[in-house]
C-alpha cells in the first residue's frame, strides 16, 4: 500500500511539474552547443551519489541563451519518508537570499534614492553610535570608537565589521542570544539589537562575512516605505514569475517543501528535526530554525529566510544574465548590474583565491585559482543548505543546483563537481 501511495505521488508530480514545463523556454542541448548524453551525465552522477547514500537528492537546471537544456531532479525530498525529489520542490535558500536582496536595494539606488557612500547612520540612526571590538577574540565589553561609519557599500561587500553569529564562539553565542535571529524579530527590532552590540573590526578594514544584507533589506523597507515582503513581491518576484519564492508556504505547497539533512554520528542521513536529532552547530541547524518556514514568520531576513525552486531561482538569474529583463518585464539597468558585477574590494581585503566580490555577488576572477572552470567574469553564490548557482556571461548560461544538507562533507564538492560536469558537457 506505502509503494502504491509513493507511486501515486510520483504521478501526481509529474504532471503538475509537466503543466508548468511546458511554459518554460527549452532547446535541444546540442542546438545550443551541448554534447546531450554528457549532459545527462550530470542526473548520472547525482544519482550514483544518492544510491551510496551521501545525499539526499538534487534538482538541477541548466540555460544557455536564455533556454533551458537540463532540468532533472534526482533521489528524496525527504530520504527517510522516501519522499521522491520533483524539479517544484521548494527549497530552503539561505545565503542565496543576499543576491535577491542586493538587487532590491540597488533597484532603488537606481532612482537616485542614496549613495553607496552613504553611512547606514544616514537611514538607521542606531548605527551613528557603534562601537568596535579592541580584539575580536577578546571580551564583548573592550570596545573602541568608530575610526570611520559603515557604509551601504560595506554592507553589500561584507567590509562592515557586522558578523554573522553563525559559528560557536562565545561571540557568536552572545550574538544569537540577543534574539537577532528570532523567528519574531522583525528587520526593524532586528536593527535595534545590532546597534547595542560591537563590530567585530573598523568598517573597511577586512572582509568579513556577516548580515549587512539584512540591513539591506531594511534599508529597502525604510527607502521605499513599504514592507520588504511588499517591495520584493511587486518590484521582483511578480514581474519575474517567481511564483513560488517567499519567506514560508501555505498548507497547499507544504508536501513540496523537504527537510533539511544532516550526516548524523550512525553514518546515516536524517532530517533535522526533534526526532532525529541534529548536528553540532550554530542557529541554523537548529530544529526551531530550520522547521520555522511553514507559518508566516515575523522574521524576514536579507542575508538568509526565502523560499525557492530552481525553476524560480533560475527566472531570477537569467534576468541578471539579460541585463535585468526576462520577458519584457525590466527590474533594473544594464548598468547598474554591470556595476554591481565588477570588484569591490580593495587590495587589503581577502575573500578568496581566485575570486572578486561585488555588491551581493562573488565573482570568478581566476578559474585556476578558485579551482572550478566557470569563465572569468562569473557570477555566482551558495546558500548554507548546499544550494548553489551561477551566471556566466562568456558562455550565456545559468545553473542552479538545489539540495538541503547542513553538515555534510559530501556536500562541499557539489559546486566543482557540478561545474565539471557542466562544461565538460559544452563543446561549442
């Protein structure tokens, strides 16, 4: 009865993706250059891991010139229940929030609204008043001044001094505590409680990954006088066609959303959950933080908190690949994305080998160095659940790849393996 019920919702699934498939702008991988069975390989390969048991399962989509060659889904949605993976399951995004983020903000950069320049003090008068750690491993309370303010270009570029509290120091213990990550912290409470704590350096002085796209978003709901889900909805997600990214889902889309999955000490992958336990970590792998998006949640972050699928996701980056238009609906200028794509670092500053970063974006500056083979010029990002994707300009093409593990070291490859794959498979 459970196989036939399974069978059943295999259907089911299909045909509502093939409803939805049929809209979407496909080729033939060879018209656009694609070698197709080297390009099948990549469902191959996903699979094969699946079947040893190193992930749950995957939904990737590739594009090239604005079409889709490679759409495919692969394993579980959900490994214990044996829920199949579909290409509309609704995945968890995290740090793939910070693009989305950046381009609202910047849309509003393009009307004039503020400077990159300008201190957050300018739209958040908390900040004015900031004070900076004298050692950041040292205690909370030896701070000093301010050298110079934040600015809205430190926090796009992640040079504010603002951390992320995400890891297991007692900084980042301190930092959670506070309540900034609540799931009833509104982005304006949000704001309140990081002016009362210390940036962990002088703004400027180094890049260090942290929430200024929270304070971003803010700054959108401060701009433009509206809600952040408002400003995102009608400015992006309406005029995109991202129909299914948001901050939660109904009761109608909850079946689509999994859980997120962790290696746990059996050798075993299991959701985290009450039930089955979870990994040794920060907030986000907490079970109130991690099943929190099935309600409307006071909670809407910048740096973290959408909901999306591939098929959504993809809309969002081939927009940016066409110099912010997808079907005859403009979202920004050619140039202000241009703008947003080039370095913004400076020679102080260390983000990676072989890579830039821009305002929400990191961007391929030496493919050896970073150590895939995406073109120079790439744009790309990740989310802590293992998402990834990535904008090629050279070659026209967007790759999203979705799964939702935390804490699980087969996971760490995925992006390389994916480019591999990916470009292996282009032959013209």
């Amino acid at each position: 009865m459970y196989n036939k019920v399974i069978a059943i919702t295999c259907l089911l699934l299909t045909l509502i993706h093939g409803a939805r498939a049929s809209e979407l702008p496909t080729a033939d991988p060879e018209e656009l250059g694609f070698d197709a069975e080297r390009l099948n390989y990549i469902s191959t390969h996903f699979q094969e891991r699946v079947n040893k048991g190193e992930l749950a399962g995957a939904v990737t989509l590739v594009a090239r010139e604005g079409k889709i060659v490679h759409f495919d889904a692969v394993g579980y949605q959900d490994v214990v229940a044996k829920v199949p993976m579909a290409t509309d399951t609704i995945f968890r995004i995290y740090s793939m929030t910070k693009p989305i983020a950046s381009t609202a903000l910047m849309m509003l950069y393009q009307e004039g609204k503020f400077q990159i320049t300008d201190p957050l003090s300018k739209f958040i008068p908390e900040f004015k008043s900031l004070k900076v750690l004298r050692d950041p491993d040292g205690p909370l309370t030896d701070v000093v001044e301010l050298e110079r303010e934040p600015t809205i270009q430190d926090i796009l570029r992640h040079t504010s001094g603002f951390s992320h509290g995400l890891g297991r120091t007692e900084y980042d213990k301190a930092f959670v505590n506070t309540g900034i990550f609540s799931t009833e912290t509104s982005l304006e409470e949000m704001m309140t409680l990081l002016s009362k704590l210390p940036l962990m350096n002088q703004p400027g002085a180094q890049w260090r990954y942290g929430v200024g796209h929270d304070i971003a978003l803010r700054l959108v709901e401060i701009i433009s006088g509206m809600t952040a889900v408002q400003f995102l909805q009608k400015r992006l997600f309406e005029p995109l066609g991202m129909d299914d990214t948001g901050y939660w889902v109904g009761a109608d889309d909850a079946s689509r959303l999994g859980p997120v999955h962790y290696l746990s000490e059996t050798g075993k992958l299991l959701p985290i959950s009450e039930k089955y336990g979870m990994p040794d970590g920060g907030v986000l792998v907490q079970p109130w933080s991690v099943n929190s998006y099935t309600y409307d949640r006071e909670l809407k972050g910048g740096s973290f908190g959408l909901l999306s699928t591939a098929e959504d996701y993809w809309r969002f980056a081939q927009a940016v690949l066409n110099n912010g238009e997808l079907n005859g609906k403009k979202i920004i200028a050619p140039r202000i994305l241009k703008f947003m794509g080039r370095n913004h670092l400076t020679d102080s500053h260390m983000f990676l080998e072989g890579a830039d970063m821009g305002l929400g974006f990191a961007i391929t500056e030496d493919p050896a160095q970073l150590g895939y083979p995406l073109s120079e010029g790439t744009l790309w990002f990740g989310g802590a659940a293992a998402t990834t994707f990535w904008i090629d300009p050279s070659e026209q093409l967007v790759v999203v790849n979705m799964t939702q593990h935390m804490e699980v070291p087969a996971t760490e490859s995925l992006r390389g393996e994916l480019a591999a794959l990916v470009y292996a498979a282009l032959i013209d």
